[in-house]
C-alpha cells in the first residue's frame, strides 16, 4: 500500500471513530454546519421574516401564538420559530444564533443517514455519506440559512431512515419498534415544522418502498402501531387545537388554503416549469455525476439483501420527493432538500460499486469534495462582504437616534429584519393602499400582512394605515422615523416635511418632527 494510500486509510479510520460517537459526531457535525454561519447579516425577505417572527415572540414572552408586526401569523407552524427564540434568549440576537434550527436540522439528516448506512451497508459508506453531504453546496449554505426548508428536510430524513431501519429489521425479526416510536416522534416534529409534508412525504417513500418490494406484513406492523400514533397526537396537536380554539378560522386557513390551495393552484411567487428540480439536482450533483451513472449502472448479488432494498430506497425516495414538490407551479431551491440524501448515497453507491474505489478514486473524491466545499465557504464570504438586501446598517443609525416611544412608519415595504435589527419595542405603522384588490393577488409581503388582519383586527386597524391618513399619523406624534426607498419623495409628500438622515442598500431613513417649523407646515391644516 502507497504512503497516500495509508493516509487514506487512516483518515478515513479516524473520522468513522469520531462519527461512531453519537455525542462527539453531533457536536463535530454542528459545528461543521455553523461555523461560518455568523459572517453575514439576515438576507431579506425570508430569513428577515422567519427570524423576525421568532424576535418577536421572544419579545412579547408569547410563545404559543407567532405574530408578525403584532399580527398572528398562520403561515407555518412554530417549530422553527420555538427554537430560534430559544437560541436567541441563550446566546444572545445575532446572526449566529438565529440560524441554529437549520444547522440542528443539518446535524440531525447527517447523522440519521450515517446510523443506517453504518448498520446496513458499511462504515466506509457511512463515512462518505457524511462528507458528501458536507461538501455538497446546496445542503452546506441551506445549513446556516434561516428559513425551515433545512430544518424540515432534517426531520423529513430522520423519519425515513427510523422508517427504513424499524422495515429492515421487522424483515429479519430483529427489534424494531424502537425505531418505530422514533419515527413517529420525527414526524410529529416535522409537523410542527412545516405542516403536513413532515408526515405525508416519509409515508410516502416508506409504503412506495414497501408496497414495490412486497413487504405487505411489514407495512402493515409500521401502520399500525397505536403507541406510535399516540405519541405523534400528543407532540403534534395540541398547538393546532389551541390556535384553532384562540383563533377560529385557524383550520380553514391553515390546513386548506396554505396546505391544498397553495399547492393545487397558481398565483404564487417563484413558479417555475415541470423540470425546474431535476435540473437543479442534475446541477448540484454534477461534480458527481460519474459516480451516479457508475451506481445505475452497478449489480447487486442477492435476491432481497439490506444493501440492495436500500439501494431501491435512494431511488424511490428521491423520485417522489423531486416529483412531489415539482406538481405545484410554485418552487423554491430549498424545497427540494429532502431529496438530497438518497441522491448523495446514489453517489456512495457508484463509488464502492464492484471491489470499491481505488486510490485514484479516492484522490478525485477528496479533490472533488474539498473544490465544492471551498466553493461553499467562498459563496458565504462574498454575502458577508457584501451582504444582499439587510437593513442593518439603517437600523444602526435608528437604534442609535430613536427615542423609546418614537413610532417608526414603513413606507410602501415592510422590511422584516428591522424591528430585531432596531431593537423596537411595538409593532411598526405601514402605510398602503390596503383596500386595493391588487393587495390580496400577489404572494408578497402586503398579502402577508393582509391575511394576518383576520386574526388580529384590532392591531391591524392601528398599524395598517393609507396614505389619506399618514399626515394624521405624523402630525399625532411628536417625532417619527419613516422607512422608504429611493425615490420614496415622489409618491409621499409628506416627506418634503421631514429630514433625510440616511441612505443604504436602498433603504432610506427620514426623521420628522411635528415640533418643528416644517413639521408644523404639515400639521397645521389639520387642526384647524
């Protein structure tokens, strides 16, 4: 054996002792996928939002109902938003805590997929598993990027493999419902993440798996196993009960608009056309392609061994998972995350297809991996140098100048990020034209806010104003902070009455003074 080969070898000897470790892999694992998390500020909209709604339910010490702008927000379940509130109130309000449920959600699909490979193929397989899904760009940035696709997929991919290691072992009458009580736990907190994907996509694979392979005793025994749903009905339901008895209509808006309507129908934002995911799974995974076709291409011996009913897994799991999320015309990258385990053991399974690789293989493995992962760190460094679309240097200033009971007044937008950002203390004034049909058409953030008014009506009448009445808002208050964008005087010209005091990344912030001479131009008409 060549020195780079014993090299290999002993690396590869090393990492599998640390990974047979749960508590040290978890750890090792975690710190891999957030180490590099705290580089760069929120990215607007989804991460100013998700994080926004969990500050503000740390905020208000209400952990049971999210709100956004002091309006309850039914778009997704509370999951995410418990733990990052958590985060945030142990470690403190900043970037780096408020992406912890991602990381856990990465920690937690790396190392279920690392105890089934481990248990069923091997520990080189395993082993490579978890450097794969390390070096793959698109787990890796999802990792430390705060919305809950990466927290979901995590949950989705914990369920499949307790599904997948509760079959296996029910075939070859070993103890199974062990495993079969983890999964239900899984997806009962996949529910809770982002609603009923977390249970109706590993149900899917699972008795796809089954069903294609004969196993119909064994599904049944999964099926049915009362303590299991037991313990799912006692994590899942009792937020959606408490919110549909707090807040009636709860149900409808949740489970058949957000859920069936967003899925069956267009009018929603991203829509892309029927290939849109392969093709992104077909990019990802390009640098691997080889070893893809080189596993499609592999023979299995044995009529029914672990190794090739698990083989038949990666393929159905990723096919109905890509196929799923590609029905609606509404797609987001991050959706497609729990397809990215089976098609990264696609990848294990041509590289130690026939006698395993070789040490040419194993050079071009390393080489591959450490390019993309590289690739990974440098895209991360370019947002934090230059961050995209983040109000934090305006909330600086804001935070710097504002008095403690100074409203702050958005504009024609609503930038998510900023309360948390500020440090405000009460919910932001929006000024639109909120009785426009055009509000509730588009999937942006006014129709957000829209939907949120049925459940909060009286917050809204105080924070969702037209611009009729945004001189009558000023003129009420001795000094206001107003957020628009460039150009914003055009449209507001109440603002020729106010002080521009700073301009970044197309945010710009006024401060106007009902006190002062301008001010009082403005204010004047109306108290006569």
């Amino acid at each position: 054996m060549s020195g780079a080969a014993r090299g290999l070898a002993s690396l590869g000897a090393r990492t599998n002792a640390l990974l047979d470790r749960p508590l040290l892999a978890a750890l090792l694992l975690f710190a891999c996928f957030s180490g590099t998390s705290w580089v760069r500020p929120l990215m607007l909209p989804d991460e100013g939002r998700y994080v926004g709604v969990a500050w503000e339910m740390l905020r208000s010490g209400d952990w049971l109902t999210p709100t956004l702008n002091g309006m309850a927000y039914f778009h997704k379940p509370p999951l995410f938003y418990w733990l990052t509130a958590g985060s945030m109130s142990l470690f403190g309000e900043n970037a780096w805590a408020a992406r912890l449920a991602p990381a856990l959600g990465a920690t937690l699909a790396a190392l279920s997929l690392h105890a089934l490979v481990r248990r069923w193929l091997s520990a080189e397989a395993a082993q490579r598993a978890v450097q794969l899904l390390l070096a793959q760009p698109l787990f890796f940035i999802a990792a430390q990027y705060a919305n809950l696709d990466m927290l979901v997929a995590g949950l989705i991919t914990a369920t499949i493999v307790a599904l997948a290691h509760a079959g296996l072992s029910c075939e070859r009458g070993l103890p199974w419902r062990g495993a079969l009580r983890l999964a239900w736990v899984a997806a009962a907190l996949g529910v809770l993440a982002k609603g009923l994907i977390g249970i109706v996509i590993p149900m899917g694979v699972i008795g796809a798996w089954l069903l294609i392979r004969r196993q119909w005793r064994v599904l049944a025994r999964l099926l049915w196993c009362p303590e299991g749903l037991v313990l799912f009905a006692a994590i899942a339901a009792p937020w959606f009960m408490a919110m549909q008895h707090l807040h009636p209509g709860f149900f409808d808006y949740f489970f058949v608009y957000q859920h069936f309507t967003r899925f069956s129908t267009g009018g929603f934002n991203n829509q892309q056309p029927l290939w849109f995911y392969p093709a992104v799974i077909t990019l990802c995974f390009s640098p691997w392609i080889y070893w893809v076709v080189r596993g499609v291409r592999a023979r299995e011996e044995g009529a029914d061994t672990a190794q090739r009913a698990l083989i038949g897994l990666w393929w159905i799991w990723a096919v109905i998972v890509i196929a799923f999320f590609s029905l609606p015309k509404s797609k987001l990258l991050g959706y497609v995350l729990p397809a990215v385990a089976p098609v990264v053991m696609l990848v294990v399974t041509g590289l130690l297809a026939d006698d395993g690789p070789g040490i040419r293989a194993r050079r071009a493995w390393t080489l591959i991996a450490s390019l993309t992962l590289l690739g990974s760190l440098a895209t991360v460094a370019a947002f934090g140098l230059n961050p995209v679309r983040s109000t934090q240097e305006l909330a600086r200033v804001l935070g710097e100048q504002r008095g403690p009971d100074d409203p702050v007044i958005m504009l024609g937008r609503y930038d998510f990020d900023l309360p948390m950002q500020a440090k405000l203390t009460r919910p932001m004034v929006v000024v639109d034209e909120w009785q426009s049909p055009e509000v509730r058409r588009r999937d942006n953030w006014r129709k957000e806010l829209a939907d949120a008014t049925q459940f909060s009506p009286e917050v809204a009448r105080k924070t969702l104003i037209n611009s009729k009445t945004l001189p009558e808002q000023l003129c009420s208050a001795g000094v206001s902070w107003l957020v628009g964008g460039e150009g914003a005087e055009a449209q507001w010209r109440a603002l020729d009455h106010a002080a521009r005091l700073h301009a970044s990344r197309g945010s710009v912030l006024w401060r106007f003074d009902s006190g002062s001479n301008s001010g009082r131009m403005l204010c004047k008409p109306l108290t006569r």
